[in-house]
C-alpha cells in the first residue's frame, strides 16, 4: 500500500478529528501542552465542522481540529504546508476569531475560556536553527509577568525536526517524526512504545483503504500542489519585477495576482468587478491584512465589502 501523506491536510483531520482518533488527539495535545504530571489530558470534546467536500480543491480552505478540554479551554490544530508568509498574522487573527466567538450577545466576559492554538508547519518560520517548538503568551516587556492565560500560541516546525540525528527523546518528537512520514522500522519500534500513535496509524491504514476517503485526500493533495506551484511561480515572477521596477511594487503585484487567482477560484464567473477592487489597492500592509481577510471569507458579499474598505484604506 501506498505510504499517506500525513499532513494531507485532510488525512489529518480524519486521523486526529474523528470520534474513533480521539485518542491519538489527546496524545499528540499532551505531547505539545505537557500538562503537569496528573494534569494529563484524558477525554476531549470535539467541536469540528464538516468540510462540503466541493471545497476540497479550494487552496484556501481550513481543514483544522477544533476541540474543548476538560478545564473549557479550546483547542484549535492546523497543519500548513505551503508558506504563505503570512502565519504570524493569519495565526492572530483565527485565534482572535475563536476568542471572541465564544461569547453569545449579552455576554460577561468572565465567561472566556483560554484559547490555545497549535500550528504544525511543513516549513522553517523562525530563525533559530534547531528549536522546532515555539510557545507564545502575552507578557509584560521587562519583568515577564503573565497579562492572563488567556492566549497561547505554539508553532511546530517538522523540517527542523527532520534534522535531528538522534532518536526522539520525547512523545513530541515522536509525533512530529510520525508527521515527517517516518515508515518502516522506525516508525514501528516508536508506535509500540506511544499508544497514541499506535492508534494514528490504525486509523490512516483503514482510512487509506477506503476508495471515497482516498479519493478525497488525492484532491486535496492536488489542491496542495497546485498552491505550491503559484506561491512559487508568484515568487518568480515577483523577484522579476522586482528588479525592472523595484522590491516593492513587485510585492504589490504578487499580493495583486494571489487575491485574484483565489477569487477567479472562489468565485468564478462573479469575481471580475471584484478583481478590479483588488487592483485599486496600492499599499502593500494593506493588501497583506486583505489577503487574510479574504481566505476568512464566506460569502462574494462578505469579500466585497472587505475589499471596498481596503480600496479606500490603501489606495
């Protein structure tokens, strides 16, 4: 059989975000949060959507875990392949979303739970060489102190665990070795020690057997590469322009070209006056918080009037 892509976005969902992958989920988030000892998570409420499988070649599509903890915390988990060079933003601003979604109108604020996010990057973002966990709070500049609990934001980065030489000293480097597609032997000797991953790999051996399943992982896969191609032919094509015309305006027409091929995607047929709104927008802060805006978006209403309040911002 065919080995899977385990962070196929949408293998992964159906691995970690199904009734039946609990346990592999509350492995992996004991492995990231490490609770302390007799903390340890031991049941989850899953909260996720179902994904329309029309959306499947949508590049822009969140195929995330969403779930509660025992102590009313959430919990979202996504996995991102492609570097768009926006997930320090792009992250901010779901986790905001989450945040303040939990409250109904009326609402105390007393009734916000802490909200954590796990991004899993199938690319190198920060600059250290070897540490492949980040964990961010809010914190006062000088002495450190904690503002709440509130937020708390983790990025792992699977490249850089790729280059450990060594084996994995923790559950977290097992699962992130399980995620860099480790087979055979290794993989093996690591999933009769870690249940959790036992499990996982139960799960994706089922999953992949499944003809539906596996068709819909394969458009997926393609929706991938497709992204990959334009991020980096749109890389190309800006560091071209950038020396006829300048760094700048070659990014600017790098964000011109990503929104309207996601938009001739998203909405094709209807996206042409949109389009022309893209083009309006000269400044490039402005039109990298659109981009962002407009991946977020529901609805060809809901793109327009992001893009009319762009136009006038950054025009």
């Amino acid at each position: 059989m065919k080995a899977i892509n385990r962070i196929n976005d949408y293998a992964f969902k159906r691995i970690f975000g199904s009734e039946e992958g609990k346990e592999a989920l509350i492995s992996l988030l004991n492995a990231v949060l490490k609770p302390l000892p007799g903390q340890e998570l031991a049941a989850v409420e899953l909260l996720d959507r179902e994904l329309d499988p029309k959306y499947l070649l949508d590049k822009a599509a969140r195929l995330d875990i969403l779930a509660r903890i025992v102590t009313g915390a959430l919990v979202n988990v996504e996995v991102q392949i492609v570097n768009r060079y926006n997930i320090d933003k792009r992250t901010l601003f779901y986790w905001a979303g989450l945040y303040h979604g939990q409250l109904a109108s009326g609402q105390n604020f007393i009734c916000l739970r802490k909200t954590i996010t796990i991004n899993i990057l199938g690319f190198d973002w920060f600059e250290d060489t070897y540490k492949y966990h980040h964990t961010f709070h809010v914190r006062e500049d000088q002495t450190g102190e904690l503002l709440n609990d509130d937020l708390e934001i983790h990025f792992l980065e699977l490249q850089k665990v790729a280059k450990v030489k060594r084996k994995p000293q923790n559950g977290l480097e097992e699962w992130l070795l399980y995620l860099n597609n480790i087979q055979g032997e290794e993989m093996e000797v690591i999933a009769m020690g870690n249940p959790g991953i036992r499990k996982a790999m139960t799960i994706e051996q089922i999953f992949f057997k499944n003809k539906k399943e596996r068709r819909l992982y394969e458009l997926r896969e393609k929706a991938v590469r497709d992204e990959i191609s334009m991020v980096v032919g749109a890389k190309a094509e800006g560091k071209a322009e950038g020396k006829a015309e300048g760094k700048a305006e070659g990014k600017v027409e790098m964000a011109h070209d990503a929104i309207c091929k996601y938009l001739d995607i998203k909405f094709p047929g209807a996206s042409i006056s949109l389009q022309a709104e893209v083009k309006k927008i000269s400044d490039l802060v402005v039109l990298e918080e659109t981009i962002t805006k407009v991946y977020a978006a529901n609805s060809f209403d809901e793109v327009l009037a992001i893009l009319g309040g762009a136009t006038k911002a950054g025009s």
